[in-house]
C-alpha cells in the first residue's frame, strides 16, 4: 500500500470530521503516512549487510524509535531535522492515540499536524537517497559495531 494514501484518508477526514475522534484520526494518519514512507525509504537506501547486522531483515522490522534513531545524528543537517520533525509529528501522534483525557485535538490541530506531515513527506521525495543510505549504516555501525 502506497503510504500517501493516509494522507489522503487525513483530508477526508479533515474535510468531514465533525468529533474529537475524527481530529485524533487525522493526526494519527498524518504521522503514519510520514513514518511508512521514510521507513520504506530507510530499508531500500541501506545496504543488506548494515541492516542484517542490526537485526533487520525487512521494512517492517524497523520501529518507530530507531527510525528516528538512525538519522538524528547524522551530519547531514536536513536528516538530522527530519528525525526531530518525525519525533514531533509522532509525539502528537502519541497524545492523539493513547492520551484519551487530554483535550484540545480540534480541527486546527488537526490541519496543522496534517500541513505538517505534507511538508515532510515533500522533504523526503527531495532527500539524496545515498546520503540518506549512508546516515543510516553510520548510526548502525556505531551502535552495531560492525
């Protein structure tokens, strides 16, 4: 499945969205979209070795926190600030999700954390794919020792 389509759902939802419940989804899809599609391109920009020695065999074996991970100290200043917006739009995401008492997740936030998720999801399709590659097996290798 194409990670844009949650995008998509995120502005149906948006657009329609009369509740809480569709505001906290917006958001949720939002981060999801973003997430999915830089984990795609974290497993495809990095050679098979680094990530096998980090216990990563497919896409879906790398989680939320060491996506992340992988890119926030990287040299390359725009990576290291993709982690720290993919950490803002999960950390939203979280209090979306699981902070049920918490209140304030309205259409604004909503629109918000979506503009949000779109200016990151454009930031990606501009990345240096080999740039990128090379973050991640950095961070492996000096965690992984390899």
């Amino acid at each position: 499945m194409d990670p844009d389509i949650f995008i998509e759902t995120a502005k149906l939802l948006l657009r329609s969205g009369t509740n809480e419940a569709d505001f906290r989804s917006v958001i949720s899809r939002a981060y999801y979209a973003c997430f999915l599609y830089l984990r795609e391109i974290a497993f495809s920009s990095c050679r098979t070795k680094a990530m096998n020695a980090a216990g990563i065999y497919k896409s879906s074996d790398i989680g939320h926190k060491s996506l992340a991970a992988f890119f926030s100290n990287a040299p390359e200043n725009s990576l290291s600030q993709l982690a720290r917006d993919l950490k803002d739009l999960q950390k939203t995401r979280n209090l979306a999700d699981y902070e049920l008492k918490r209140s304030g997740f309205n259409k604004k936030l909503a629109s918000d954390v979506l503009d949000d998720a779109v200016a990151f999801l454009e930031s990606l399709r501009k990345l240096d794919r080999e740039k990128f590659g090379a973050a991640m097996e950095s961070y492996i290798r000096n965690v992984y020792k390899t």
